[in-house]
C-alpha cells in the first residue's frame, strides 16, 4: 500500500516575509495616496499578464466576482439569466440580489456542464445574460455557446472559479466571455483566503466592475480618497485588500507548476478510467486543457456509482478522497423550490417581470442523471503513479 502523498506546502517562509512586508508599509487599503504601486496594482497586473487579458479588477470572493460581473451588464430587474443547475451557489445567488430571475439550462450527461443546446432549449425574449462554468476546472465547449449568444447579443459571464491554470482551444479559461469571474478562496488553486477578481476585454465594463466592487466610488479617474465623486449608481464593497494582494503575488507564480502536477496523475487516471466499460471520465473538449480543480468521471448508473464509492472509500485513509458528485443540484436546493429568497414572501423580480416562475416543474433529466451517477476526487499534487493505478483498480474491482 502506498502512504499519503506529501503535500507541498502552499505557505513558506518567502508567505510570511511577503505577509510581514505588507505589515511592515502599515497600509491595507488596495490604494495608495502617494502615486506609488500598491500590491494591488501588481497583483492586478500579475493576473493580466497570465491571462493575457486588458482588464482584471479584484473582489473578495469568487461570489463578489460574479455578482460584480452580473451587475457590470445593467440588466434591467425582471429579466432572465441563465445558469448551470451544477455549481456553487455563488453562482446563483448574485442573480437574484440583481433582481434577475435564473433560468436553469440542463447539462451534457457526460460533462455535466451546459452546452448551446440546452441554453438554447430555455432561451426566451428576457434572457439577458448567460452563466457558464468550468466544472472541475475542465473548460466547458465554449465556442458553439458563445456563437450563439454572440448571435443574439446575450453577453456570456464564464464561472472560471475552478479554472485558473486551464486553457480552451489554446486561451485561459475566464477571457473568452464578455466577462471571467475568478475565484481565490482557500480550496482554490491559487489562494488569498478569501478573494476573487474579473477579467475583461472590454474598459466600459472594467470601469463598472471596478466601481461595483468599491461601493462605486470612481478611483479610477480621480485617484485621491475620491471625495470629491458623487455616486451615480449603487456598489458594495468587494473590495480585496493589501494582504490578500500580497498573498495573490506569492501564490501564483506557484500555479504552474500546480496544475502540472495535478494533470500528471489526471490525465493517467483518465487514460486507466476510459477503457473500463460504461465509465465516462471528465474530458477536455479538443486542444483545451483541465485545470484539474477536481476530477471527476461518472458511471453507468446510480447503484454502480455507490458501489464504486464504496469501493475507493474503503482503507483510503486519507490517501485520497472520493465524493458523490460535485454540488447539489441548484434546482432542487429548498430555497430555490419555495423562491424564498427575501424575507416576507415576496421575490421582487417575479413581481416586476409579470410572469410566474416555478421551479417544483422544472426537468432537468442530465443534471439529474449525472448527479446520480458522478463521483468526485481531488488529485493532489503530491500523487504517484501508484496512487493512481491503486484507484484505477478499485474502481475496475468494483465494476466486476
Ligand atoms: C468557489 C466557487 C465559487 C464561489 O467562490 P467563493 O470565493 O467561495 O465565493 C463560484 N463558482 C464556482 C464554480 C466555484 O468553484
């Protein structure tokens, strides 16, 4: 039996000097008044330069990055956006503080994420915005999404929460959209503990983004304390400060390397996985490539999924984990089912759009088949081959 794999310390005394530096300048705030580079400005400029991108303004969370994104568009209340059924509630619940009302599109049974198809299954006259997300940091097949929302001028926010590290037919993932929503909470692969940040092509949606997240004071173009601005529109404070910045620095020029490790052993367990009758590993759509934030691979049905969980959980020790899934399904979540999203039973939106929702009705057969039916691990970067091949045959056995 091979031992736990060692995992590489994401914290090292380069962390803490880096931390003590930020202490040392006694200033947390991402802005300095003295015209010289705070480490926000050079962490913003760190992630431009990785994803090859014009524009990145920071958040505090991955949630904050969405709800910044989601509010750049300036959608009017009451109109559509639609959302994959399988991801993190931060991926949801932005809509609905914009007074927009989520549209679940069902997925691809093999990927688990949505395709042109099925947006364009739920698409109507309101759909005003389009979510999508990278499941497992694998890209999710963006071209033919965004030629039909291109078509109809719906812009595309691509969830790149998991995706830091991955490519889609040769290009980082979270700057194909209108706009990438980034995550940097502490399971990501590039932490600040909690953070996130926007990337875009495009300076008008920047700017927005930038004055969202900063309860919409423009510091932008007057850089003093911007006393002098009135506010023309409503923000929050998303703001990521100095510490979390300077952790950002430190933290991605490790990312590399990271995901070279995970892909090592994702792709030999994916190689094993293909050749077992009725298991569908997670899969990169051609020329792209995962992140390798999860990995995940789903079976023919629920009970084979249970007894393969079984299976890989049984003397695991902690070698590695194994999961139903990733996520529950959104749709299914009781505050979705009884839209008891405020307080007093009255869902804003709804009342505005003039139509009724109801989410008890919705069928979305894949996204339930496929949470039914996936198992979910994370690669660590410290896994042999031997960890690999050991899973490989555990899920082979169970299948037999
Ligand atoms: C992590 C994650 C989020 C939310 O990020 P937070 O930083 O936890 O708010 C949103 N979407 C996806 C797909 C995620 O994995």
């Amino acid at each position: 039996m091979t031992s736990t794999p060692p995992l590489p310390a994401r914290f090292d005394q380069k962390t803490l000097d880096v931390i003590g530096s930020v202490l040392s300048s006694n200033h947390l705030f991402y802005r300095r008044f003295d015209g010289t580079k705070s480490f926000a400005d050079e962490a913003i400029e760190a992630f431009r330069n990785h994803l090859d991108i014009d524009y990145v303004a920071t958040t505090s969370s991955g949630t904050a990055s969405i709800h910044t994104a989601l509010a750049s568009l300036e959608i009017d209340a009451g109109m559509e956006v639609v959302v994959p059924p399988i991801t993190d509630v931060g991926g949801l619940m932005p809509a609905i503080f914009q007074n927009l009302i989520p549209v679940f599109a069902d997925v691809d049974r093999d990927s688990g994420m949505v395709t042109a198809e099925t947006i364009q299954a739920v698409l109507t006259e309101h759909t005003k915005a389009v979510i999508v997300m990278h499941h497992s940091g694998t890209p999710v097949d963006l071209d033919p999404i965004l030629a039909l929302c291109n078509e109809k001028n719906i812009p595309v926010i691509e969830d790149a929460a998991q995706a830091l590290g991955a490519t889609y037919k040769g290009k980082p993932c979270g700057t194909l959209g209108t706009l990438g929503a980034f995550s940097l909470n502490h399971w990501k692969h590039v932490t600040t503990g909690e953070g996130g940040f926007v990337a875009t092509r495009d300076r008008a949606l920047f700017e927005k983004c930038h004055h969202f997240a900063d309860k919409y004071w423009d510091r932008l173009n007057s850089p003093d304390s911007g006393k002098n601005v009135k506010n023309h529109r409503i923000g929050l404070n998303y703001r990521l400060n100095e510490l979390e910045s300077a952790l950002a620095l430190d933290q991605l020029p490790r990312l590399a390397d990271l995901v070279a490790r995970r892909k090592a052993a994702g792709d030999a367990l994916r190689y094993l996985l293909a050749g077992l009758p009725g298991v569908v590993p997670q899969s990169d759509p051609g020329d792209s490539s995962s992140s390798y934030f999860l990995f995940t691979f789903r079976l023919a049905d629920n009970a084979t999924r249970e007894a393969v969980l079984e299976r890989l959980l049984l003397d695991a020790s902690g070698r590695w984990d194994a999961s139903r899934g990733y996520q529950n399904l959104l749709h299914r979540y009781p505050v979705v089912q009884q839209k008891a999203f405020f307080p007093g039973g009255v869902w804003p939106a709804e009342v505005v759009s003039g139509r009724k929702y109801d989410y008890n009705n919705i069928q979305l057969p894949n996204a339930e088949f496929y949470h039914d039916t996936s198992i979910c691990m994370t690669l660590h970067q410290g896994f042999t081959h031997e960890h690999v091949k050991e899973i490989a045959d555990r899920v082979k056995s169970a299948l037999s």
